[in-house]
C-alpha cells in the first residue's frame, strides 16, 4: 500500500512540475519589436522601389523595400515583422545591393547593364540625417524627402 501512495505522490509531482515549468524549448533571443510601416515621398512623389532600413543602436536592422505608392512595412528577420525597440537611424536608398556596372550571362558573355545612380541625397542614405524612436506596437514614419 505504502508503495502506491509514494508511486501516486511521485507521479503527482511530476504532472505538477510540467504544468508550472513547462516543455518548452529554448528562450527566443529576439529583442522586442515594434511594428514599423510609412509612406517615403521624393520631392512631392511616391518613392517607389526605394529599400529602406532601420538601423538599431545595436543589434540587427529591418528593412523594407517601397511599393508604387511609396508604402513599407519593415521586415526583422525573414517572415518577422518589425523593427527592434529604441533610437534608430534610418538610411533610404534607390540602389539594391550588388548592382554593377556589367552583369555575367553565360560563362564567359558579358552584358553591358545601365549603370544606376542614386536618385536621393547621402543626407538620407550614406551619411542619413533621418532617425525614428521605435516604441511597442504600432508605429508610422513618413518620410518626405527633397532634392535640396
């Protein structure tokens, strides 16, 4: 009899233990995010196809590329919406990364491609002015940009 009530007790706390503690895998090391989303307009217009990118004091960037309208919604890490909490500098460019001058076709054909020149000042891009403050939530940065 003694055998059952320990066996019972022994299996009571265990279920107990589950319960308060769980099975779940390891912590998330992702920081806390805010939903980020705007508008960037160019001397009055949409900025469409523009890659916009909020860069944390620390940590990781997000970014976002423009539609048409010049809307974005920034994007953490693959499906991840958001942008981490806090100060952030942000940079917007007309250039994609790793466009070049000449472009490889086949093995050995090359194809002249047209070069492309950023259409923005560096006061928004390599030497960016622009900031945000990220807080939880939900979050909207319009941006109006000039030619000036």
């Amino acid at each position: 009899m003694e055998i059952k009530k320990t066996v019972f007790l022994m299996f009571t706390y265990l279920v107990l233990y589950v319960c308060v503690f769980g099975c779940g895998g390891p912590a998330s090391d992702q920081p806390d995010l805010g939903l980020v989303k705007g508008v960037i307009t160019f001397d009055g217009a949409p900025l469409a196809r523009a890659t916009v990118t909020f860069l944390p004091d620390s940590g990781r960037r997000a970014i976002a590329t423009t539609d048409a309208e010049g809307k974005y919604e920034l994007i953490y890490i693959r499906d991840t919406p958001g942008c981490k909490i806090g100060h952030n500098k942000v940079a917007i460019t007309t250039l994609t990364e790793g466009e070049d001058e000449v472009e490889q076709e086949g093995d050995d054909a090359q194809v002249e491609v047209e070069s492309v020149k950023e259409k923005i000042p560096a006061k928004y891009n390599t030497k960016t002015e622009l900031e945000a403050d990220v807080k939880a939530g939900e979050n909207t940065f319009d941006f109006n940009l000039t030619g000036l």
